[in-house]
C-alpha cells in the first residue's frame, strides 16, 4: 500500500515538474509573441485629414450663428461661466469669451489662452488676450477634421501617455474595474473567487474576475469567444504581460486600448479619443464627473454611454464615486458635490465626410505618395488648404441656383437623379493657388464624377480673356475691331461667326469686345493677331488641351479642364503670376516630423502690367457689360469677371475674382443637352450669391495699376488721345510702351478745318 502511496506521489510530482516546464517553456513563447507584439506598433492609427485654420482679426465680417457652430465642429463646448478650461467658451450678443486650445502645425505652436473678442453689428471690433491683457490683431482657430483613412477595424483611437491622464480617471478606472491592480501578477485569484461567490450568491453574473491585465491579453490576443482554452491562453498570456512589462506600461496600454463606444460605424477606443467624443476635451482636462463617467462605460458602454441613456450613465458615475470615496481615493464631500453636477456632453455626431469631391482630389494626390496599408495605419496628420465656411456656402448656394433654374424653367427638371442638371463650384485664392472649396457636382451621393477637375467642358466667351491676353503687344484696348459679318475659308469650309444678340455697330474697341462678349470682334482680333501666335501663347497658361490654330479658339471651341480655366484666370488677378492649384500643403508623421510640404509652383505667363489690363477690361464687363446684373444683385464693390456661353446653350459659366479671391461656377448637363440659359442666367447668380454669403472672407481690396501701365483720355469718336474739343472721352489703360500717341483727328483744329472745307465742298455738289 506505502508502495503504491509513494509511486502515485512520485507521479503526481513528476507531472507537476513537467506542466511547471511546460508553463515555464509556454510563457516563455508566449513572453516572446508579447515583446514581439509591444514592441512594434500596437495600433493601427487612421491618418487624420484636416481643413486650413481659420482667421479672425478686428474689421472682419462675421455670421454670429456660424461662430458658434464653428466652435464647435473644432470641440468647444459653451459654458454659463468665464472659461476656465481650454476648449471653453461662453457666448453674448455682442461678446465672446473663449479659452483657446493650444495650435500644434507645421510651422504654428502656440498655447492656448483665454481670449475675448467684441463685435459691433456682426464686424469684428477688438480682440483681447484676457492673460496678458493687450489687444490683437490677429486670432487663429485650429482646423477641423474633415477626412480620417480607416483601415479593416474602422477604429479611432487617440494615443496619450499615462503622465497625461488625470489621477481621477486612473484612480476611478482601477477601482472599478480592477482594485488589486498593483497587488496581483496578472491574475486575482481573491478577485476571481469574490466574483465567483458574488454570480453564486445572486444567481446571475453581477461581477467579473478578469483583472486590467487579462482584460488586455483577451483584447490584443484573443477573441472574445467562450471556452476554457481561450481562457486558460488568456492566463497565460497575463502572467506573460506581467513579466515583461511594468504596471505603469501595462496601465498605459489598456487606457490606449479599451473601447468606448461607436461614433456611427467607426469605434471609439482609448481614454483620449473617448475624452474628445464624449466632452470636446484633451483627456488632461477631464473633471472627476468626468473621469468616473468614462470609468463606468468601460463595463459596458453602449449600456453607460450618456448618449444612449443619460439616467442609467448618472447612476454608474454615482456607482464609480462611491466605490472611490470607500476606497480613500475621493472625500466624502467631493462625491456629494459631484453628484449633484449635470453631465454635459459636447453631443453626438457621426462620423460625416465634409467636402467629398475635394477630399477624393486630395486623396489621389496622397495616393500617389503613400500606399492605403500606410495611411489607414500610421497616424499620419494631412493639412488641406479647404476653407470649411466657404465649402459649405459653396454647397448651399449651387443646389440653390440649381432648383432656382429649374422652377424658372420646369422643362430642365429630371426625375432620374443620375440625369438631372448639375453645377460645379471652385474657389481659389490667387495669389497662392489654395483651393478653398471645390463642389464637384450636385449631389457626391448620386455622382462621383467631379466635374472641376474630370470633366472636359467648351469655355465659350470666357476664353476671349486668354486669347486677348496674348495679344497685348499690338492690340490696345482702345483699338477698332470689326463687327462685320465675315466668312472665313478654313480648310475648305467656309465658317461664319455669329453675335449673341444684337450688336448693330459696324465695328467696336477691344473693351467693348469684351465687355459685350462679341463673336465676330473677337474673330477679328484672331486672325489679325494671328492663331498660330495664340496657341503658343495659350499653351502657357498650362491647358492639358492641344489647341489647334483656328479662328474660333477665341470663342472656347476646344474643351478645357475647369480647374485649369480657373487657374488661367489667377493670373489675371495674380499680377500674371500662375500658382498652380494647391489642395494639400503639408503631411506629418505621429512624431510631428514634416514628411510632405507642397511648395507652391509658379509660373509667370504674363506680366504684371497685362495681368491689369484684362482685369480693368473685365472690370468693364461687371460695371457694364454681360455680368452688369451683379449689381442689381448687392455685389457693389470691385469684381472683375466673365461671362460664358456655348453654343445651344450647352454650358453656362461665370468666373469672377478679386485681388485675393476667385471663383468659377459652370451649369449644364453631363449629357450636353442645353439648359435653355447663358451664363449670366445660369452661373452668375450662383457666384453672386456664393460672395453674398461669406463677407468675412472678401477683403474687397481694389486692383492697383502695376508700374508698366498709363492712363490716358481718348476720344469715344476717334478712338485717339482727346483734344480739348472731344466732348465725348474716357479714360482708358495702355502698356507703357504701347499706348495711344495719335491725338484725336476728328476734333483737332485740323480735323474740324478740313471737315468745314468737306461740308462747303458738298455743298456744290
């Protein structure tokens, strides 16, 4: 009997030598498989898309409904008080109050501080830096997420180092969740058995053993299946974690790990994002209300979450304070106080994406630098030059001028949304090349197409700019064109260009060419120009398009990107300077190191002193001429612009710009049915109401006559320098070397000498 008591103990030790170096050699595998996982990157982090910064300073116009929604879209949340946290701000009529957050870009840190600024009559009066009490003449807002690259997981996740997480959250997330903490070594066996006795005791799972550690290896190892294997590998994989690492490393990783919840179909994950998605807050500024709140939707946060039920979230904060307060953690008087405070969230919003057909322009433009794998997971942060308030006046006012149109003409409606008439919007800064806004379309959820920068279009009249422009050197714009009707012989075809409307006049300045859009006058200038000079001379203003020399170019017979005719036009308000399009300036790594910055790309096409010339030429077309309508419409101060028109009515644009802004906006179908309207009947409202409604972002500077240029007064008659006896002049611009020298012949003594002598010879005729 002895004899078998022994051998059944030496059995019975043996076994447990051999599972010791089995759990020995495991762990060790698995110790390995941890480091091998912690020690790369732990997270797959979507690269964050944001919008340019915003400027304020006094005299700036300002939408005192916008601001605030402004705010909050950059993670404000208001306040009753004076703010006393970054993020903050409290709101009056004609003041407001708002604690900055800090400003980190390439190029631009700055800490946040309380700042104050003053309004009168929705303008922008004073702006204060409440901390040091001076004026400024200039405040920055942050920019807005516009565009996150998800990978599979579809998870957002902001990364916080432990040192920044208040001692409240830490202290509320340990107690409720795991109090032996510092104590264990990845497993509880007292928490596992207090569990146990607890579900026995009531009859249901009302607590769980598992400890931070474990809750970790089930999230970053396992799956969250039930069986006894995936629990023991869970064990296993905590005494692994255990070893390797420390509390705090171990701490700091869950906080970065566990789920908060779902903003639409991307999840919430990590103290940091969780902070940001609930309250609008860097995670250091978290009150205790706060911090227990977060705590509590660990166990369950579509349960807890404040945005699904505000009573049962209430409860468990109430729940998290008290097991704090009986730990020591927090005073009794804290808990009380606590409890009586409301919960404010900064409120629910899924997950949208704000300007699409600008974002699939930037996101080709990366596509080309980094793979999907690489921007879906490395955190990168993209700085756009997107302007967020003109993109969505941009939006408002084209779906307007689209239904404005059809009510005005109901045989335009369509039923089949794929085929219903459509528009496009794009937004430049001149002198930069930044795209402000970019509408590509009508509707991004019926049509991907974006037809700025994919469609081919026929410009009509608003190619006469460019082609004139290339013709400065020997045409003046006071010299005569002729309006006559004229057949031209090309190629064997004989051709006639006809007038919009009637223009009865034999012949015409070059102003008046343009600033009634006549076909035939700028047939004429064509063909005495030249089209073999022209196409050399469009070429380089950089259309993709290969023109060829032919007399109607100069009535935008060839098909051009609308992007790029709005760039041409840049260099007209540019000082004939072209800044290539630029949407994405500047991309950074997780370590704020600068990967990618888009420089601007210049190209002088023209010079300053011909840039003035067409700009003073379609300042004449707004003042008077095709877009002249502008003014009955409130558009009273300086604009330059074109009008444009193709034949049956195809297409229907207006480009019109200032010193520091541009705009294009086209109307047709895709199909190239007409739309029974011109430009200045289609498009023209449309960018009238676009510059309506975005006062703050128009300086209404005026264009400044650039050395190179003269102004001399000419004769309405002759179209020479006028004489005291030219009772009928103008002031008129010319190139310095190219101006009007002639004086004029009808009403200079000879020219009134020699017409007494002419009407006594018809007398005795």
């Amino acid at each position: 009997m002895i004899h078998w008591i022994k051998k059944a103990a030496l059995c019975v030790l043996l076994l447990l030598f051999l599972s010791t170096i089995f759990v020995s050699v495991y762990c060790w595998h698995l110790s390995i498989r941890v480091e091998k996982r912690f020690s790369g990157r732990k997270w797959q982090i979507p690269s964050t898309v944001y919008s340019d910064t915003t400027f304020l300073y006094p005299g700036k116009k300002v939408n005192m409904g916008w601001l605030p929604e402004k705010l909050k879209k950059l993670g404000y949340h208001e306040t009753i008080e004076l703010p006393s946290q970054k993020g903050e701000y409290r709101m009056f009529h004609d003041r407001i109050d708002i604690y900055l957050k800090d400003l980190n870009m390439p190029g631009k840190q700055q800490k946040g501080f309380l700042a104050a600024i003053d309004f009168e009559k929705n303008v922008i009066l004073e702006i204060w830096n409440m901390e040091e009490i001076k004026k400024l003449s200039l405040l920055e807002l942050g920019p807005e997420v516009i565009m996150q690259f998800f990978g599979e997981d579809r998870e957002l996740r902001n990364i916080v180092s432990l040192d920044t997480i208040p001692d409240d959250l830490i202290n509320a997330v340990i107690a409720i969740e795991d109090n032996r903490f510092f104590d264990h070594f990845g497993v509880d066996p007292a928490g596992i058995l207090r569990a146990l006795f607890t579900n026995i005791k009531h009859g249901a799972i009302r607590q769980g053993g598992s400890t931070l550690t474990q809750q970790l290896a089930k999230n970053y190892f396992l799956t969250h299946e039930r069986t006894f294997k995936r629990k023991l590998n869970e064990l296993f994989i905590s005494i692994a974690i255990e070893l390797r690492y420390s509390k705090n490393e171990i701490l700091e990783i869950y906080l970065n790990e566990i789920y908060f919840g779902q903003k639409g179909s991307v999840s919430v994950n990590g103290v940091g994002e969780a902070a940001a998605f609930y309250f609008g807050k860097d995670v250091e500024n978290l009150t205790l209300s706060e911090s227990a709140i977060i705590a509590g939707m660990i166990k369950g946060p579509n349960l807890y979450s404040p945005y699904a039920d505000m009573g049962r979230c209430r409860n468990r904060r109430d729940q998290v304070l008290n097991i704090m307060r009986v730990k020591g953690l927090i005073s009794t008087e804290e808990a009380e106080i606590v409890r009586k405070e409301e919960i404010q969230t900064i409120g629910y919003e899924k997950y949208s994406k704000t300007a699409p057909y600008f974002l699939d322009y930037v996101s080709r433009q990366l596509r080309e630098l980094y793979p999907d794998t690489i921007l879906s997971s490395m955190g990168f942060s993209i700085y756009t030059t997107l302007d967020t308030e003109i993109q969505a006046a941009a939006e408002k006012v084209l779906e307007k001028g689209l239904l404005r149109l059809e009510d005005k003409i109901p045989s335009l409606k369509r039923t089949d949304p794929e085929q219903q008439l459509q528009g496009a919007v794009v937004v430049i800064q001149p002198h930069t090349g930044n795209i402000l806004a970019m509408v590509g379309g009508r509707d991004y959820r019926v049509s991907q197409f974006n037809r700025i920068t994919q469609a081919r279009r026929q410009p009509g009249s608003c190619f006469k700019p460019i082609v004139l422009a290339s013709l400065l050197d020997d045409f003046k714009p006071s010299d005569d064109l002729s309006n006559e009707e004229t057949t031209y012989h090309l190629n064997g075809i004989e051709w006639t260009p006809e007038n919009f409307g009637d223009m009865p006049a034999s012949s015409m300045s070059v102003r008046d060419m343009l600033k009634l859009s006549c076909n035939r006058a700028a047939v004429d200038l064509v063909v005495r120009g030249g089209p073999d000079r022209v196409v050399k001379s469009v070429t380089q203003f950089n259309f993709s398009t290969e023109f060829q020399p032919y007399p109607s170019i100069v009535l935008g017979a060839f098909e051009v990107f609308p992007i790029e005719l709005a760039s041409a036009y840049c260099v007209f308000a540019a000082d004939g300077i072209q800044m290539f399009p630029l949407s994405l300036k500047d991309v950074v790594d997780e370590q704020d190191n600068l990967l990618v910055r888009r420089h601007m790309d210049i190209n002088s096409v023209i010079s300053p002193a011909k840039a003035f010339l067409i700009t003073s030429m379609l300042e004449t077309v707004v003042n008077d001429g095709t877009a002249r309508s502008l003014k009955h419409m409130g558009i009273d101060f300086c604009a330059a612009g074109k009008t444009g028109t193709t034949n049956d009515f195809r297409d229907a644009w207006f480009i019109g710009y200032m010193p520091d802004f541009l705009a294009l906006v086209w109307v047709g179908f895709d199909n190239g049915e007409s739309i029974l309207s011109t430009g200045s009947g289609a498009a023209l409202p449309i960018w009238a109401d676009l510059v309506r409604s975005i006062p703050g972002s128009l300086s209404q500077n005026r264009f400044t006559m650039p050395p190179g240029v003269v102004k001399k007064r000419i004769c309405s008659e002759s179209r020479e320098l006028a004489v005291t006896r030219c009772t009928n002049n103008y002031e008129e611009y010319f190139l310095e070397e190219n101006a009007q020298k002639t004086k004029c012949h009808i009403h200079s003594t000879a020219g009134t000498i020699k017409r007494f002598f002419n009407g006594i010879k018809n007398l005795f005729q």
